[in-house]
C-alpha cells in the first residue's frame, strides 16, 4: 500500500460539467481499482491524495500527469504506507451551480471536508492541510477572489 | 534572302496572308505598300496597298520611318525591338509592342527593288519582361533592405548547407572574430570555439542537419581580442517541402553579461548552500505553500534521514510525539496568515535521543516570490543549564527561608530568657543594696547591655517579619493619616528628647505602597533621627512628601543631629548591624530594613549628611537608582 500526494494546475477553468465528469468517471475506476482518498479544486488549483497498491497508483499517477486537462503537475510525496486512511474517494471544489452538487456521492464544498482521518500521520496530516491551503485560501468557506498562486518548488 | 528560294506549291500569298506575323511589301524608292496581309492590316489599316508608307504609316513608330530610306539606299537589313505601335487617338491598353524587321530585297538585275516589313507582335513577351524587371527592382529593394538588415542588426547571421559547410556569414562575424573576408568560413569558424564546448556544438549541429530541424544552444566563441565570449546560436531550415532543407540560416548573439549573471545568481546560491551546508544548525527553506524545498546538510546529519525520506513535511515527525500536532497547527497557521513561526521544541537525534530546539521561520522576498527561511537552533544544553541553575536558585530561596525562619524562632526563643533575665535583674536591684559606687556603675551597664539585647532580639524578629511581608498588598494610602499613627507610637521619644516635627504632605498626600513596609520606613527614619539627635540641640525633624519634576513621590526625612560621614551619598552602605555611631543604642537593623524595602519595591534611597550639622534621608519610591 502507498499514497501520494501531487498538486497542479488546470490547463483551463474547470466547469461544473467537467468537474462533474471527473467525479463520476474517476469514483468509478477507483472503485473498481481500489484507489480511495480525496482531490481538492478551485479556480484551476488542483492537489490530490491517493492511496492504493503501488503498481496500481503508480500507473494512475502516470495517467493522471499525462491527462491534458492540466499541467505543472508536481508530485509531493510517494511513499509506503501501512493502512489506507480514506475510505472512499471524493472530491471537494465550489461549484458555479451548488444546487445539484448537493446529493452527488462524493462530492463536498471545501469547507464541509471531513475531519483527516487519524491513521495520517501528523506530517502527512499536515501536508494534506498546507495543501488544501494552497487551493482553497485561507478560508475555504469562501472561493478566494483571486486563485492564490501555486508556486512549485524548484 | 528570299531571292533564290523556291516557293512551296501550295499557294503562297494564301499562306502569308494567315501569318500570325505582320508581313508587308514596300515596292520601289517610295516604298509604296504592295502585298499587306491581314496581321499588318491591323497596324497599317485598310486600303494601304498602292499608298507610299510616308503618307499611310497607320500605327508604325516614326523611329521606323525615319529609316526607311537609308535602309532602301543601302540595302542593309534592319530590325527593331519591341516598338511600341499606338493607335491615333492612343489608348492605353490598345498599345502593342512589335519586333520590326526591314528586309531589303532586289529585282533580277539586282537592284533595289523594295523592302519586305515584318512585325511580330511581342506584346506579351514585353508585358512579362516588364513585369520581370519590376519584380526585378522590388527584389532589390528587398534584398537591399534584407543587406542593410542583417549587416546592421547588433548580431551575426550566417547560412550553412546541408553538408554543414558554412556559405555565409554577415559583416559582423568578421568584426567579432577579427577575422579577414578571405577567411574559410567552414574551417576557422569550428577552430574558434572554446575547446571544451566543442564537440557538443558540432554533435549538435550535426544532429540537427541530419533530423533537419533547427537548433539553440549556447558556446564561447573566441572574439578578437582571443576572449571567449558566450553566445546563442540559433537556426532554423529553409524548407521547401517536400524537399529536405537544403539552407540553415541563423543568427549568434552574445550572451555573455546574461550568463555571466546568471553564473553569479547560481554560484550564490551554491556558495548559499555550501554556507548553509556548513553550518552546524539545522536549516531549511520552504515554499509560500509551507512546503519544505531544501534542508541542509546538518539536518540531515542530525535526523540520520534523506531529504526524500523527510519530505516537504517530514521535519513534524522528528518532534516529540507530544508535541508535532501542536507544531503542525501552528506552522499551517503561519503559512496562512504569513506571521513568523516560532516554538520550542525537542527533536529526535538520530540516535533517539531528544534535544530541545527553537524553531525559528520568517517569509522574504527571493525575487519575486515569498520562501520560508527556517532554522532550528539546539537549545538543549541551554535548558539543562538553566534547569541547574533553577534548582540552585529553589535551594537557595529555600536555605534562605530557613534560615529567616531560624533567626525568628531564635530571637523569639531568646526573648523569653531575657525577659526573665530583666524580672530577675530589676528584682536583685530592688531587693539587693549595692554600696560599692563602682557595682552602681556596674548595675547600670548590665541595665543597658540587656536593654540592647532585648532591642536586637526585636528587631531581627522585625526583619524577617518584613521580609516576609514584601508580598504585602499594595493600596492607594494616605500618607498623612500613616505619619500620624507612626509619630504616635514615638511621642515618648520625641517628647523625652524635646523634639520638634514638621509634616508636609500637601504636595504629594497619597502613595501606592504596601501599609506594612511604609510604616516600617516611615518608622524607622524618624526614630534614627530621634536617636542621632545633636547633643547640643533638640531635634528638629522635617518630613516632606514631594513628586520631582518627573512626577516620581519622593519622601523626605531631614534632622539636625550628628550627621554622617558620607562615602559616596548617591550610594549609602546599609549593613545589617553596621552603624555609625557606636556610642549610641541601636542595633543598625533601621537603615538596613530601609534599604531593602524600597529597593525591593523598585526605589531606592538617598542619603546626604554633613557630620555635625544633620542628616537628609530622600526615599524615591518608584525609581531605581
Ligand atoms: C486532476 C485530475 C485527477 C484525476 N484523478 C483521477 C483518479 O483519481 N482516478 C482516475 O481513474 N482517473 C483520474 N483522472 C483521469 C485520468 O487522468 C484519465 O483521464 C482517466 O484515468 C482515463 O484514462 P484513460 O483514458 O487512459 O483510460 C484524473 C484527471 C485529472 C485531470
């Protein structure tokens, strides 16, 4: 089992429809993959958390950094871990539209996230809080104005 | 020319006659129009037959009549080029260009007999070649602009071929290399660039001719002065598909300032690192997200982990566990809000143990972005000192108390004894008569000496009362009702020694102090003024409650006793038992017990004294000296 974390930038604004589409494809291939954990978005700033047996996360992460969709896709950590933490796979963004968010399975508005799970270790805990920051702002009940920059380490 | 031939059978004049060219016969010295077939018909017009060309010339140029004539005269042939034939009245797109040719041609006596005129349109020919030549001069301009372009721009141009060799190089190669315009190009250039980048040049130039693709890439080439400056050769191919590229053209610009500061940015921050490296603390840098991007080496010397193994967050896991959450909440927060961080903390050494670190991170500006500078200095020994000294300074608080309490017990103890010691005495010296005027003196020494006793028993009860009276509240209190209960507790004194008291407090009547240590200074400065009183006067004793030009409540107490020698004023030595005038009752407990109530309370106490004259004690509550 192992987990990792990546953050990146979309290509172009995501649309509900689009984020929609990822939700739905995504659930779906990770559940039949056993891939669980969480994806954050707004305004173009992606990060995502995913864990699962390595040759399989490894080849989702390879995917994923291909997908056209975004880019400067930064990978943060790669690395063993003893159990899953999550257990499912949701994601959690603003939509433009929140109205038929609301019972789509999976998904949450950023500031509804649940708790971290507390098998994370306290640094993995707190590269998942540093990285929600860096795509919601330092308030996620509210879209930030601007998106905030996403600087990748050099 | 015509003579001799033989003509076809067909008939001939049939075929003249359809001759796209123009074809007219000019018969006799008046060259009168003879055989005119339809082509000419359109130059020379209808019915020209039997009319001399000087007076029929339709659209033929006049440059051909003029010399009609001279042709005729000398029977030598004569042709012009593209002569413009224009209707009367002109129109401009009616205008044709003609090849004109005279034929002279004989009779059987071979004489002049006439000429043949041919005209062959060339309209069209003329037209391209008119074209031809505009195109020909916007060429030029272009090729001029193109020339001034590339000899002028402030860099080097230059076209190879696909063989690599290099076919041209604009004026300024030869100015930067000083080479002359005779130089193979395809030989020198190769020879001056630095060795060491060589090879990768010419690899990569090959590569490019053989992929036909362009190429970018930087080198030193040698300028004249036999520098090497660093440049940026760039090319792409001419391509004509689906041909393979046959030209490169480029151009080479000196880079050699942007690299040469690019070099310094990177050799600082590699001398930053090595600085970093060496320093025997544990430092890092991170993004304006938080993530850790770079640890030195004594971190990962000090942790026993790589920089992969402690990843953009790992430094939470060297912590305590106890304290890594409260640590991760804390650094989350500052990147959030940009405030520094700061905490101490115990780090796990590779060899388990835990030392206490202060972490320390600010966010700066590195250009234009935000990066957290951090370091976590090692504390440890620090806080194991300063543990021992904590535990010195209880043990001493304590031995101290100790012996505070020792002392009370003691003088309270001893007092009992001396007081039976004073029942017993005064009982023998009722009871007992003493005729020995010397045993008088005596009893009178006994007298004094247990009086004194009993006084030092007291007063060092008094002391360590006090001492442990400094955490007596304090309260807003009114100075005049305080001397007031002092000065009575000391009316048999001052009546016993006649002495005259002054009390002003209207200046300053209020004072936040503790009531206990007040009265005790109060007490204590009044009664040594009583007991140091001028033998030769009654006291007069003046106490003053003033606030200095700053606003800082001063309390003064001044007499006209004996006065003091004074070592240094701003500084007065209060020692316990330490007394000045040795031949007067006391213990020297007084001044000592001043002293160390205002200083406690951060004041502190001023004496100025001349010997014989009288004494000023200033007590300035609030100020230190
Ligand atoms: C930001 C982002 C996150 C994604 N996360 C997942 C994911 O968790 N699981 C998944 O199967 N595909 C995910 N995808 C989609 C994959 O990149 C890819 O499109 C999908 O797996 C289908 O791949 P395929 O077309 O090669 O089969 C993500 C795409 C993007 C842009």
């Amino acid at each position: 089992m192992k987990h990792i974390v990546y953050i990146s930038r979309a290509v172009r604004p995501l649309s509900d429809r689009d984020l929609e589409e990822l939700l739905t494809q995504s659930r779906r291939d990770n559940a039949r993959n056993g891939i669980t954990g969480v994806l954050f978005y707004s305004h173009g700033n992606i990060a995502q958390l995913f864990e699962g047996e390595p040759a399989i996360a490894d080849s989702l992460f390879e995917r994923i950094a291909r997908d056209g969709r975004h880019s400067h896709v930064h990978k943060l950590i790669d690395r063993p871990i003893a159990a899953r933490s999550f257990t499912g796979w949701s994601m959690a963004f603003h939509p433009l539209e929140p109205a038929g968010f609301a019972t789509l399975e999976g998904f949450f508005l950023p500031h509804h996230v649940p708790a971290l799970p507390e098998t994370l270790s306290i640094a993995d805990a707190m590269l998942v809080e540093l990285v929600r920051l860096a795509v919601f702002g330092a308030d996620p009940t509210q879209p930030p104005q601007a998106a905030p920059p996403v600087q990748l380490g050099s | 020319m015509l003579r001799g031939s033989r003509m076809p059978n067909i008939p001939f004049s049939q075929l003249l006659r359809q001759l796209p060219a123009g074809v007219a016969t000019l018969e006799g010295p008046e060259l009168r129009f003879g055989f005119v077939n339809e082509a000419m018909r359109a130059l020379v017009g209808e019915n020209a037959e039997g009319q001399p060309i000087a007076q029929h010339p339709g659209q033929l140029p006049t440059a051909l009549l003029d010399v009609l004539p001279q042709v005729y005269a000398t029977g030598k042939p004569y042709t012009a080029k593209a002569c413009l034939c224009t209707p009367q009245p002109a129109a401009k797109q009616d205008c044709r260009y003609f090849d004109l040719a005279l034929e002279p041609y004989s009779d059987e006596q071979d004489q002049p007999a006439g000429l043949l005129l041919l005209a062959i349109d060339v309209s069209e020919q003329e037209a391209a070649r008119q074209q031809a030549h505009e195109l020909a001069l916007v060429t030029r301009h272009l090729d001029a602009r193109l020339r001034v372009l590339t000899e002028t721009a402030p860099l080097i141009t230059y076209t190879s071929d696909a063989q690599g060799r290099c076919i041209y190089a604009s004026p300024q190669w030869y100015r930067f290399t000083g080479q002359p315009p005779t130089a193979d190009l395809t030989a020198i250039w190769p020879l001056l660039i630095h060795p060491e980048d060589r090879l990768r040049v010419l690899y990569e130039a090959e590569t490019a001719r053989r992929t036909g693709t362009g190429w970018n890439y930087e080198y030193r080439l040698r300028r004249f002065d036999g520098q090497y400056r660093w440049v940026l050769s760039r090319a792409l191919p001419e391509v004509h598909p689906p041909d393979p590229p046959v030209y490169w053209h480029g151009a080479l610009t000196e880079v050699h300032d942007q690299r040469e500061l690019a070099d310094a940015l990177r050799r600082g921050e590699a001398e930053l690192r090595f600085l970093a490296d060496s320093i025997p603390e544990l430092i890092w840098t991170a993004t304006a997200e938080g993530f850790i991007d770079y640890y030195n080496r004594y971190t990962t010397d000090y942790s026993g982990l790589t920089k992969d193994e402690l990843g953009p967050t790992g430094w939470v896991s060297l912590l305590h566990p106890s304290e890594q959450a409260e640590a991760a909440r804390r650094w989350v927060q500052c990147v959030a809000s940009g405030e520094a961080y700061e905490g101490e903390y115990r780090m796990r050494r590779l060899d388990g143990a835990y030392r206490w670190h202060i972490i320390r991170a600010r966010q700066l500006a590195d250009g234009a972005v935000l990066r957290w500078f951090g370091a976590c200095t090692d504390v440890h020994d620090q806080n194991l000192l300063r543990q021992v000294l904590q535990t010195q300074y209880d043990e001493l608080a304590r031995a101290h108390h100790d012996l505070d309490t020792f002392v009370y017990a003691a003088s309270h103890d001893l007092r009992q004894p001396a007081l039976n010691l004073r029942g017993l005495f005064d009982e023998l010296r009722r009871t007992a008569t003493f005729t020995d005027p010397e045993q008088a003196l005596l009893l009178g020494m006994v007298d004094g000496a247990l009086t004194q006793f009993d006084n030092t028993l007291h007063d060092l009860a008094v002391t360590v009362q006090t001492q442990r009276a400094q955490q007596d509240p304090v309260e807003v209190l009114d100075l005049g009702l305080i001397l007031e209960e002092v000065l009575l507790g000391l009316r048999p004194q001052a009546i016993q020694r006649e002495a005259v008291l002054d009390v002003d407090v209207a200046e300053a009547p209020g004072l936040v102090y503790g009531r206990a240590n007040l009265r005790s200074v109060v007490h204590n400065l009044v009664s040594n003024a009583l007991k140091f009183a001028h033998p030769g006067r009654p006291p007069h004793i003046r106490l003053r409650s003033y606030h200095t030009p700053d606003g800082e409540p001063v309390f003064e107490v001044q007499d006209n006793g004996l006065g003091m020698e004074m070592a240094d004023s701003s500084n007065p030595v209060f020692q316990l038992f330490v007394r000045q005038h040795s031949h007067i009752e006391g213990t020297g407990v007084g001044l000592y017990l001043v002293q160390r109530i205002v200083r406690s309370h951060g004041g502190h106490v001023k004496v100025a004294s001349t010997l014989g004259e009288g004494t000023t004690f200033s007590i300035y509550w609030t100020r230190p000296a």
